[in-house]
C-alpha cells in the first residue's frame, strides 16, 4: 500500500509540474512584430536566449519619405525588456515603451527588414 502511494504522488506531482511547464512566459508574450499606434515605428521582437532578445525597429514615415532601421540587443528583467534607448512592458497585450509609446501586436512572426518596410509601406 505504501508504494501505491509513493508511486501516486510521484505520477500526480510529475503531471503539475508538467501543466506548470506548458505556460507561456512573460518572455513569449514579446516576441513578434508590433507596430505604434501613430504608424510610424515598427518592432520586430526576436528571441535569443533565456533572457534575451534583438529588437529590431523601423522607422517609415510615408509623408516625409524617410526611413530609419535600428537592431539592439535587449535583456528580460523581472518583466521589463530593457534595452540601451530605455524599456519595454506588457501591458493588456500591448507594449508600452518607457516614453509612453504604445505598440499593437500585428504578428506572431519576427519579420526581417524588408518585411518590415513592406509592412509600413502597405499602410
């Protein structure tokens, strides 16, 4: 009866943790492509490691002509993606950047580069 018990707890405590692994982190909510809610930047969010990332940003403005891509590195601490220019949150499934900007999922997918410019430049 003793190993009945034994072997009970060892099949129920192996399927927590299971179910406890198969969560999504705070980490996979940010990866993806997001763009601002003034249209004119883009992130590209791509997972490197356990805690780190490449954001990648485009910025298009359609009426002036211009366009500017820049590629970080960023680091995941206690929830915030902090990267050399400041921070990024999850917030009610969005991000929002440490000066303000708000940022809406537009894929699960990281886009390379000329994704990115064909996504701006059908808007």
């Amino acid at each position: 009866m003793k190993k009945l018990s034994i072997l009970l707890a060892i099949v129920i405590l192996s399927i927590t943790a299971l179910i406890a692994g198969c969560g999504s982190s705070v980490a996979d909510e940010f990866v993806g492509t997001w763009t601002s809610d003034n249209g004119y930047t883009y992130l590209s969010i791509e997972r490197k490691g356990n805690h780190t990332f490449i954001v990648n940003r485009y910025f298009y403005d359609k009426k002036n002509k211009t366009d500017l891509f820049k590629s970080n590195t960023g680091e995941l601490k206690e929830e915030v993606l902090e990267v050399d220019y400041g921070f990024y949150k999850i917030k009610e499934g969005k991000i929002v950047e440490s000066d303000g900007n708000i940022y809406n999922k537009v894929k699960d997918k990281v886009l390379s580069k000329e994704e990115l410019q064909e996504l701006a430049k059908s808007k």
